[in-house]
C-alpha cells in the first residue's frame, strides 16, 4: 500500500557560502545558476513534480533575491509559498526548527531539502520507504564519490592507471530528509541540527538511511556548478527559459 502522500516541503537556503565566493558576493547560495536557472528553481521544479502543494523557504542572507524569484510559486507548478526569514542567523538546525512553525501543516510530515542540492530520484519513493521504517527522520544517501583521482595499484607499487573521481563504498548525507513532526522539538534554536538532534535520535534507533538512485549533486564549491551545469545540459535536464536568470551555456 502506498505511503500518506507528504504534502508540504522546507527548503534550507538562509546560508551565505563563502565557499562559493564569487558566486555568492551578491546572492544566496540557493540563487547561484546552474545550466542557467537558480539551484531554489530546479528544486520547486522536481517538488511539484511528485506531488507536493506548500514550500516554505527559510530564508537569511539577502533572502529578497529569492522571494522576487519564486514569488507565490505559481510558475513552479506549486499552490503556496510561504517564507520564513529568520532575524538572526540560526544555523541548520535553528533555522529549520524556525521555519518548521510556518508550515500550513504542522501536524503532518514534511521534506527537508538542504538549500544547494539538485536532484531527480522519486519522492514517492522516498516517502513509501519513510512509512515503512517508522522512523522519525528518513535521510536521502547518495553514494560517495571521490574529488580526487584514485591510482590503481598491482604488485604493491606499480600502479595501472587511474580513476577520476569513482563512487567509493560508503554513502554520504544527500542533504534531503522526510521529517515526521515530533522532532521539530527537539532541534536546537541555534546550531546545527546534525550534531545534535541527529545523534540523539540515532542513538533511539529512529533515524533511518535511504539509498537514493537517480541523479544526485551537493553544489558547494565552484567546479560543482561547472559540473553540475555541464551535466544537466549533457542529460536534457535544462530548466524552461523562463525560469533561466543566466544562459544556460554560462
């Protein structure tokens, strides 16, 4: 039997990404452009495309730029956006226990998506495999891949050639979580909820793992949006012009 369809969405974009200076100078990390459009745009995009109604968008750092961007949410396919901005920067954790009481249904589960991934695997899925575990937080897990070429060793010490970049085997936080709403009391109002809430509901045996398959990229530092652009332009994933702020061949 299928899950209860998880109606609502939150959306982390309140961080300023040094890291990702000088995209980041003038515009929040969820405004950087890939293949042309905002990373915000390809994530209402894929909400509204398994079903979902409401984002709430927690917002910081020259938060304005996204609200003139999305706006209602109308053009995204979505019903309702709301924005959460919070007075002070709260960290993960805080900043998502803040947006969290902005939700139009705080008694039902909701998506969690860190402000600056992109992905395309299935939230029904993701939602069928949540109910089925009874945990309290499922976590999305993308395969590891390394930044580095790996040498292939033979004989000890002579090496073979080398791999650019393989998947290694471990899986990594994707950044991307269903969250029932009783934990929304236990995240920090300051701080990062990874350190702190996590830990405690691991320990409870409540927070459970999903191995996600489709496509799947964290954007934290520049080559990954040289990367990632390149790979959404060579796999047909370019967003309508419409919703482009650059050209997509940027």
């Amino acid at each position: 039997m299928p899950a209860t369809p998880v109606p609502q969405a939150l959306i982390l974009a309140g961080g300023q990404a040094t890291r990702m200076r000088p995209y980041t100078d003038d515009a929040p990390k969820a405004m950087v452009p890939v293949a042309g459009a905002p990373i915000v745009g390809y994530q209402l995009v894929w909400l509204a495309q398994h079903g979902i109604t409401s984002v709430t968008i927690s917002g910081g750092y020259k938060h304005e730029m996204i609200s003139d961007y999305v706006g209602d949410g109308a053009r995204f396919g979505l019903k309702d956006v709301r924005y959460a901005i919070e007075p002070e920067p709260l960290g993960r954790g805080g900043g998502l226990k803040f947006a969290a009481r902005h939700l139009p249904e705080p008694d039902a589960p909701f998506y969690v998506l860190n402000g600056d991934v992109i992905s395309s695997f299935s939230l029904t899925d993701f939602a069928d495999y949540h109910e089925e575990n009874h945990g309290a937080v499922t976590v999305a897990l993308s395969p590891y891949r390394s930044n580095w070429g790996v040498a292939d060793l033979v004989d000890g010490n002579r090496i073979r050639g080398f791999r650019q970049s393989p998947e290694l085997p471990y899986w990594i936080n994707a950044g991307i979580y269903v969250f029932t709403p009783d934990v929304v009391p236990m995240l920090p109002d300051q701080g990062d909820h990874e350190d702190s809430t996590f830990p405690e509901l691991a320990r409870d045996g409540r927070l459970v793992g999903y191995r996600l398959s489709g496509y799947w990229r964290g954007i934290d530092t520049v080559k990954d949006v040289i990367e990632a652009s390149r790979e959404i332009r060579t796999t047909g994933g370019l967003l309508p012009p419409e919703l482009h702020t650059t050209s997509p061949e940027n």
